[in-house]
C-alpha cells in the first residue's frame, strides 16, 4: 500500500523529470551530423556488373533560411534550436549521398579537389539542390513529437553521352518519445535521407555506362 508521503515523493520525482526535459532553453543550439546507416544494404547488382563510376558534387541549398533546420519548442516555454553538419548544409547532403551509395556497393566520391587528381572523368556527375529540409520537435506533458521533412532536386550528367536527367523527390517521417534525445531527431533524420535516395535510384537504371529513368528504358 503506498502511504501519502511515499505517493508524494513519487510524484515530486516525476515533475522534476518532466521540469528537466521541458525546461526553457532559449538560445540553445543542438548540432546533428547525419550519416548513412548500414543496418539495411542497397541492392547495386546492376552497378557491380557495369562498374559506373558516379562523382557527387556539392549540393546547393536553396532553402529560405539556411541557418538552422528547426527547433524543439519545450513544454513551459523556451526553444532548442537545431542544425546539421555545423550549418553547412551543401557539403553534409553530398557526403551523405557518397556513403549511401558506398554501402551498396557503388563506385561513388566526392568531387572538388580529390576529383582534380583523378586519371579519368567519371560515368556520371551527380548532385542536387536541397528546397526543404527541416526538423522541428514539440514537447508536451510526457511526451515530444518529432517531424522531418526534407525536398531535393536531383541532377545526374552522363560523360558517354552528354545527357542528363532531374527528378524532384520529397520524404518525411515522424517519431514520438516519452524522454527526449537530441540522438532521436538526428536518427530520424538519417532515417528520412535514407528514403529519400532509396527514392532516387529504385526509378534508376544503369545503361550505355550511364543513369537513366527506367520508364525511358526499353
């Protein structure tokens, strides 16, 4: 039977854990560094048999405010602003494209000066510009609610041939957590950029040593 202190001391246990995860933090600013995770590979067959080579270049950011992604709004006022890659945006979407694609075994760097050194031009040139990506969190009495969304264009120029081909693609994901990690928002970041180029070169193809569409491919 729990007696009226110990029912106190239990409750008073609970607000302070719910004052220490909702608590103002006004100009606080939580940096994330997304990464390609290796729990789910990418099937590369049809690489493996042309051995495209495929260089990513820098990505634009296009967005409106590119200082931060979001920001966790907590419980009883007060905000934790959030950004990635230490605001650089362009350079942190390229790498994440280099290691997804890496995972699945294709033949993928990164451009800029490495480039400058190599033997012989790439298959393909890829990048993109990011329109959208945001990540924002709410928290409430127990609870935080997460939201990413991110949109890019993405460009791809075959050497062999001169063509090139752009598809616009959009993911997004929610989460909701009783305790909240800064780790929560970066995981379904990650989470989201996965589905997003999964997107991306599930519609592709690999002929003539260059990417097309499958729809435009006999």
């Amino acid at each position: 039977m729990i007696t009226p202190a110990t029912y106190l001391r239990l409750l008073g246990c609970l607000m302070t854990g719910l004052v220490l995860s909702g608590c103002p933090a006004t100009g606080q600013m939580v940096n994330f560094n997304p990464h390609a995770m290796s729990s789910q590979r990418v099937n590369a067959n049809a690489i493996q048999e042309e051995a495209l080579t495929i260089v990513v270049n820098p990505f634009q950011d296009a967005r409106p405010q590119q200082q931060r992604l979001g920001s966790r709004t907590h419980m009883w006022g007060g905000v934790t602003n959030f950004n990635a890659w230490n605001g650089n945006i362009s350079e942190g979407m390229a790498n994440l494209a280099v290691a997804y694609l890496q995972q699945g075994n294709w033949q993928a760097s990164r451009g800029g000066a490495d480039q400058a050194n190599a033997t012989s031009a790439p298959d393909v040139n890829l990048t993109g510009t990011v329109l959208a990506l945001n990540a924002n969190a709410k928290s409430g009495f127990g609870f935080t609610d997460i939201k990413v969304d991110m949109k890019v264009q993405f460009e791809a120029k075959n050497t062999k041939d001169g063509s090139s081909l752009r598809m616009v693609l959009g993911a997004n994901g929610s989460d909701s957590v009783a305790i909240f990690d800064p780790k929560d928002v970066e995981r379904l970041l990650n989470l989201v950029a996965k589905d997003l180029y999964k997107q991306l070169f599930q519609d592709l193809t690999v002929k003539d040593r260059g990417l097309h569409l499958r729809s435009n491919t006999p």
